[in-house]
C-alpha cells in the first residue's frame, strides 16, 4: 500500500506511510468506498472530444455551456489549471487542454500533446482570441513560444502576465493572483 501512495503526486515516503496507517485504522466499509470511488471514477472519467479538460460526458460542460464565449480559448497545460482558472469566476471563455508541456527530457515532443487539435479548433471556427495559461518554468516558456507562432497566422494570441513567480506553478497560485494574470494578459510577439 505504501508503496503504490508513493506514486502519488506530491506523496514522499512519510505521508505515504502516514496515509496507510490511517486507512488502516479507518473501518473496512469507508475503505471499501474510498477504493470503489477510485475504479468509478477511472471508468466513468475521460477526455472532452473538444478541449480535452477531464469530462464525465463525450464533451464537456464548459464546451457545452452556451453562455460561454467560444471565440476565446484559454490553453492551459493540465486540468487542474483549468480548475484553478475556473474558481477566480473571472474568465467566460472556453479552454483547451494540452495534456502537459513540451519536455525533451521526459521525451514529450508536440505530437504527444493535443497541440494539432487545437490548431484545427483556432483555423475552423471563428476564434478572435487565444490566451496561452502556462506555468513559467522553462518547459512552459518553451511549449509558449511553439503553439503561439503556430497559432499567429489565425488569430489573436496573447499570453498571461507574471505577476506568478518565475518557476513557479500555475495550479499552487491563488485566484487573486490568477485573476490578475489573465487581466494583464499581453499580446504574443
Ligand atoms: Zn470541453
């Protein structure tokens, strides 16, 4: 148990340790719904066809839901960003999700990420904005520069201001901070 908790993210050998010994003394019928939880999740959950942000349903509620503008897309790298992006309430638009960044070192080029259908999205449909959301490490910089000048000759792209510390994470920022980034999102050069 500890061992497979340590694949966790964010999860070191002692809160590995921590989280088995208190499933241990938790009554068998809550381990039963916690680890029953888990499978239906992964059976129920995939990816929106759309903008590959987790979805229960073939496209998401966020693609689904008329009230937002789909001439804005926000590319974030991971759902979680989406997530973090969507508590500040601020942004009305939709997003695209890329499924991480490119990372030569891990071996993730731009063909393993959604990059080619969100150029198909921003070339077909009447698209007038594109704001790139990635965290500010060097793999976010370097996935920035790629799908912004791939997205250019299409439509506005702009990208979020850093007020974020510089290698820092986009998911671990508050809403304030977020909600500033986006407002003083700047156009891609
Ligand atoms: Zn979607």
């Amino acid at each position: 148990m500890i061992e497979q908790l340590r694949h966790l993210p964010g999860v070191g050998p002692k809160t590995a340790q921590r989280l088995a010994l208190h499933i241990l003394k938790r009554p068998e019928t809550e381990i039963r719904t916690l680890a029953n939880a888990l499978i239906e999740a992964k059976e129920k959950v995939g990816l929106c066809q759309v903008c590959f942000h987790i979805s229960a349903d073939p496209i998401c509620e966020i693609c689904r839901n008329p009230h937002r503008d789909f001439q804005v897309i926000c590319v974030t790298a991971d759902s979680c960003d989406v997530i973090a992006l969507e508590k500040t309430r601020e942004y009305k638009g939709k997003y695209h999700v890329l499924g991480g960044v490119i990372s030569p070192m891990d071996g993730i080029g731009p063909e393993q990420l959604y990059i080619q259908p969100l150029v198909r999205r921003v070339s077909q449909d009447k698209v007038k904005e594109v704001i790139i959301a990635l965290s500010p490490t060097v793999e976010g910089e370097t996935t920035t520069l790629y799908v912004g000048q791939l997205l250019k000759p299409f439509t506005k792209v702009t990208r979020i201001a850093f007020g974020l510390p510089i290698g820092g994470d986009l998911e671990y920022a508050d809403e304030m901070t977020l909600t500033r980034a986006l407002e003083g999102r700047q156009e891609f050069k």
